[in-house]
C-alpha cells in the first residue's frame, strides 16, 4: 500500500477559503474527504472510532511553516512582486494623494492584482500557506517520507513570477517542482532527478509551462545541450477566446524549440472519451521521459455542469474520467504530488477530489454514495449522493 500524505491545516482552510473566484471551497472539499473517513486527522475530534476498520487512510501533515515565507515565495517569484503580495492588506491606507494613487494603479497593474485577481484581506496568509502546502508536499517525496502527497489548495497554474494571473497569486507548483529537482533523487542513474509535470485542469497551465522552458536544450555559441529536469505536459481546450493566451498552448511543431514544453490542446467540450483516445500519447511522454517524480495538477473545471469552464464535458467515472485518469498515473508506481486547480461548482469538485483521494489510497468508494452527514451536506443536494452527472457529449475532441 502507498504511504499517502494528505496537506491540510485549519489556517491552509481558512486562508484558501477567501480565495475570491472558490471562496469556502477548500472547507467544502476538506469537510467531505474528513466526513468520509479518507485521513487520519490528528487535529479534529474523530467521529468514526466506532467504526474503524482496517481501510487505509492517508495521513494529514500541516504545512511546513519553514516555508511560509517571503524567502520561500522569493525562491521563484519576483522580489517586488512578493513585496507587494505580502503587503497587500496594507494597500488601501498607503497613500491617500493623488500621486500616492497614481503609483498603487501602477503597481496593482503591473502584478496582476485587479480585475479576476483582486487582492482579499487573507491574500498575504494565502500566498504564503499555499506555497507552504505544496513545498511541503513536494519535501515529503523528496525525503522519501511518502509514495503520495496530496494537496487540493494547490495548483495554482497560472500564476506568473513578476504577476498574478487567472484566479492564481502564487506559483506553488513551480516552487514545489523546483524543491524536487534540487532535492530530490535519480533513481538508478546518475545526475539531477527528473521531473513530469501533468495538467489535466480545462485551462494551459501557462504559469508552470512559462517557469520551465528550457530552450538551452540545444547548443548555443558550440555549448553542449543539457536536457531540461522538467517536462511539462498540460491537456486542455484551446480556442482563440479561451483563456490563457500563450503562444505553447498548441500543439507542438515537429521541429519545436521547446520540446519538454508539451501540450494536447482540445476541441469544446472534450469528454471522457477525449481523454481516453489522448491516453495513449501521454504514456509514450511518459515513457520517454522516464521521470523520478509526477506532480499531477488535477484542475476539475472540465467538468460538465463547471460554471467557469464551461467548455467541459468531462466524467468523474468512467474510462477517460478523472478517476480512471487518476488510476493510470497512480499506476506509473512514481512519487507522486496531487495537486487541486480550477474547479468552480464546489460541490462537484468535492465529490470529484474526496473520490480521487479514495483511488490513491487503494479503497473504492462507488458514486451513488450518499455524503455523509456534515456541516455542507446540504450543498449535495438533490441527489445527497457522490455522483457526479456524465458529461453530455461522448465524442472525441
Ligand atoms: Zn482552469
């Protein structure tokens, strides 16, 4: 059995619950996989002594606080950046003049900060725990404390070094991926470990692509080339009004300049079918690479009824679902860190992350489940169960 570490703390809660595009996401999600009884939660009281059997369970680790800094942030992230970020909650009282105001614009501008990232009075707690989330989760691998991390507040993929970006303010996969590769280990060879970075969130994952590229793969002035420690591979619908823009969201030309910058761009509404027939491409990837660790972004805003993603027609079940999806790359038998993203009907996303959790873990928990009694069971509602509806349109996109 896979020893399973599962990322959580009240104030990781709190914090990610205002994020502004998920606000009390992140309990809906925790409350549902506790409610279940997937983790051993040394901090709640347990309401499931009775009826403990021997499932496995996997166990809860807080942040590492070590990295709930701004040196952590500012490993990746730009200073000013970071500066600003973490003095957030202070920028409505910095300067009343004009001028005072005209900088704040400038600045809010120039980061990111406004429009679908507006700041929010936990942003500088969020920043910093979430990073902290996934660099622990990432220091856990690397250790070899753990085979699984998981770690539904992180994923934040859009997020850029010098700017927020698409809901997203702190880049912790890039920061996570960067801990494994300096601490990490080469299986069975010698150098830097390998790294195979697996977005399957509707959106590119444009802010982890962006930090990665490694264009020095090839030979510059008569250097000699170096293969990049990172590949990134996102799978995702592109259209011209899709967000991200990015000019690696397409498929890749055969003579690309970037080939460890991989993407699997995807018609409207890509089903659970759409995954399946692309499954095959992504095991050649895999193969190739030979990666020592797999950090999975499993964003759920493909989903069908997702209100944001809306493009989306895909299943939680199913072959080509997210728990199938989940399977295969379980089944790599890689240190692996899971991670959250988009994902904007709560409820869904809940049930899709506490079945997922499941799967990890080697237990089964079927979909017409019913959600156990808690605090937000009445956003399950009307069918108080685990199922998650089919994605209307089985076609391959
Ligand atoms: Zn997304």
């Amino acid at each position: 059995m896979p020893r399973v570490q599962y990322v959580w703390s009240t104030a990781l809660q709190a914090a990610a619950d205002q994020l502004p595009a998920n606000i009390g996401r992140s309990s809906i999600v925790h409350d549902l996989v506790f409610a279940l009884d997937l983790v051993e939660n040394a901090v709640q009281p347990d309401q499931h002594l009775g009826s403990r059997d021997r499932q496995p369970r996997g166990r809860v680790i807080c942040p590492d606080l070590i990295y709930a800094s701004f040196a952590s942030l500012e490993k990746y992230h730009d200073k000013a950046y970071v500066e600003y970020l973490l003095a957030t909650s202070d920028q409505s009282t910095t300067s009343d003049d004009e001028a005072g105001s005209k900088r704040k614009r400038r600045r809010t501008e120039l980061h990111g900060l406004e429009h679908d990232c507006p700041t929010f009075d936990a942003l500088p707690q969020y920043a910093c725990l979430v990073a902290a989330s996934t660099m622990t989760a990432c220091q856990l691998l690397a250790e070899g404390e753990s085979d699984i991390t998981i770690n539904w507040d992180g994923g934040r993929h859009h997020a850029m070094r010098n700017r927020a970006s698409g809901f997203c303010y702190v880049a912790d996969a890039v920061l996570g991926i960067m801990l494994l590769s300096k601490k990490g280990e080469a299986k069975g060879r010698k150098g830097r470990p390998r790294i195979l970075y697996l977005d399957l969130d509707l959106h590119y994952g444009d802010g982890v692509a962006q930090a990665f590229l490694s264009p020095r793969r090839y030979a510059i002035n008569g250097g000699q080339p170096r293969p990049p420690q990172v590949l990134t591979l996102s799978i995702h619908h592109r259209s011209p009004v899709f967000f991200p823009p990015s000019p690696y969201s397409d498929l890749p030309a055969e003579n690309t300049t970037h080939p460890f910058t991989l993407s699997i761009p995807l018609s409207a509404y890509p089903s659970r079918m759409t995954y399946a027939a692309i499954w095959p491409s992504v095991e050649r990837i895999r193969h190739s690479f030979n990666p020592d660790y797999v950090v999975l972004q499993l964003g759920v805003d493909g989903l069908a009824r997702d209100p944001i993603g809306q493009f989306g027609s895909w299943s939680v079940d199913g072959e080509g679902g997210v728990l199938w999806c989940v399977e295969q790359v379980k089944a790599w038998d890689k240190p692996l860190c899971v991670l959250g993203g988009g994902g904007y009907n709560h409820a869904d996303s809940a049930r899709a992350w506490a079945r997922s959790t499941a799967v990890l873990l080697g237990r089964e928990i079927s979909s017409n489940t019913p959600v156990p009694e808690h605090d937000h069971w009445p956003e399950y509602g009307p069918s108080f169960t685990l199922e998650v509806s089919e994605g209307r349109s089985l076609r391959c996109g």
